[in-house]
C-alpha cells in the first residue's frame, strides 16, 4: 500500500510538471494538441501571455515565441535605377510577430527562416521603387517617399507570415566601383574641360589686356617723340637764331668760331687721316696762326 502511495504521488508529481509552462517576459506561446494548435471558440489561435499557464498533459507540445521587436540588418544588394545603372543599397527592417499561429505555420516558428522570407519580400519592395526612379530623384529628395512605399509593400507582402513591419531603413546608397570609377573619370574630364574653358578665356583677357598696354606704350612714345623732336627743332631754331645774331654782330668771328669747332671734329681721333690741298679754305685760320 505505501509502494502504491509513492507511485500515485510520483505520478502526480509528473502529471502537473507536465500540465505547467512558464512563458517569460517577451514571448509569447501556443500549444499544439495532438500537432494543430490549439484554437479558441471563435476559431482563433490560442495565444499564452508572460505568466505561468496550464496544458493537457502528454498530449499538448508548447510552442515558445520571441514577441520583441526584430532587427533585420543583411548584407547590402544591388538594386537596378530606371537608368539601368546599379546601386549598392544598404537598408534594414524593423519588424516583429503579430500572428503567432500564422507565423508558426507559415515560417515554422523559425526567425533565421522567417528573416530569410522577409528579406526578400522587402527586397522585391525596394527592387520596384528604385526601379522606378533615377538616381539624381533617389539622391535629390526621394528617399524617404521611397522608404515609405517600400514599408507599405513589405508590411502588406509580410502579412501572410504572421509578421508586422514597423519600418523600413535605406542607411546608405553607394555606386558600385566600376561606376564609381566611369563617374569619376566623367566629372574628372568635365572639370578640365572646365578649367581649360578658363585657362582659355584668361588668355583671352590677358591678349586684350596687353594690347590694351602695348596700345597705350606705343601711344606715349608716339607722344614722347614728337615733342621732342618739337623740342629739337625750337632748340636748333634757337640755335640757328643765336648763330644768325652772332653773325649779324660778327661774322669774322663767327667763322673763326665754327672753323675750330670743324678743326676739332676733324681732329678729335688722332687715326683720322685728311688728304686736302695746302691752298683749301679749311686751313685759311692755320695758315694764320702760322703767319703770326
């Protein structure tokens, strides 16, 4: 009698471990009777809050569900503009459980699985937006209208997997490298032409400028010449005058005076040879000098 007592106490003991589960803070839980999960009287699925809750026993399999929000942060993908260029998205996707039975069934309650599905479903979102648009609308503005249109796709395309998408993030937007090298190449040729374009019409300027300067030398030379070929001639008529008084006074002495200015030209380098005639007028002071 004692022997059977343990055994019925043993029994008890492991019908009600059996008949208990715990679901912790930030899960959520259904049970599965006889592998269908267990359903309320209108058809819905049965789903167990934090807290500690009964089951059938040894017929019933509990089922436990992360219900925290999920981030979704994959490798970045190549997305194609309506240029035909491609761009290296980044993004990532902000979503959680709102339908355990659905994603039980639909995703076997699997997040790697589950996150694999969504990530393409967000994808084939992003894939028609960016398609939709060029890149200069992508950059100028469009971002978050696209972000937007690609979180309504996602959530609607999701909804099948039991999964809420709160939010749908494009951290980054760059150009694969060999179009990164095409652009850069293009802006590197479009700014020497620029710079050539600038380089040219400085020439330019510096042509005019010059010419405006070569103008003007050769205006003050012209000027400077003149008057001082007007200078020249008021001094020469000057001269001419003082040499025509001198004359009018003297014009012994004046003849004297230009005879030995002429000597002194003549003679100023002593390599200078004269051939002339003793009888020549140039000697008639000489020939004083010596008769004296």
């Amino acid at each position: 009698m004692k022997n059977f007592s343990i055994v019925i106490l043993i029994a008890a003991v492991l019908l009600s471990f059996s008949s208990v589960f715990v679901v912790t803070e930030g899960q959520r839980a259904i049970v599965l009777l006889f592998s269908k999960v267990q359903k309320d009287s209108e058809d819905s699925a049965v789903v167990y809050a934090p807290g500690l809750h009964f089951k059938v026993p040894f017929f019933s399999q509990v089922r436990k569900l992360d219900a925290r929000i999920q981030t979704l942060d994959g490798a970045p993908d190549r997305f194609v503009t309506s240029e035909k260029k491609d761009l290296i998205v980044d993004s990532f996707v902000k979503w959680r459980v709102n339908d355990f039975s659905a994603f039980y069934l639909r995703a076997r309650g699997d997040k790697q699985y589950a996150e694999t599905l969504l990530k393409q479903k967000v994808n084939n979102g992003l894939r028609t937006n960016f398609g939709s648009r060029t890149i200069r609308e992508i950059v100028s503005g469009e971002r978050s209208e696209l972000m937007e249109e690609a979180l309504v796709q996602a959530s609607e395309s999701a909804r099948e997997l039991g999964i809420e998408v709160l939010d749908v993030r494009v951290k980054q937007i760059n150009l694969p490298n060999e179009v990164s090298s095409s652009i850069y190449q293009r802006m590197r040729a479009e700014r020497t032409a620029v710079a050539k374009e600038h380089r040219s019409e400085g020439q330019e300027k510096a042509e005019t400028i010059r010419a405006e300067v070569d103008r003007r030398v050769t205006v003050m030379l012209a000027d400077a010449e003149r008057n001082a070929r007007a200078v020249r001639g008021e001094g020469d008529a000057t001269a001419a005058k003082v040499y025509a008084d001198v004359y009018n006074k003297d014009p012994e002495f004046y003849s004297f005076v230009r005879s030995l200015e002429a000597y002194k030209r003549t003679f100023q380098n002593k390599g200078d040879v004269m051939v002339l005639s003793p009888d020549s007028e140039f000697f008639d002071y000489m020939k004083g000098a010596k008769a004296k």
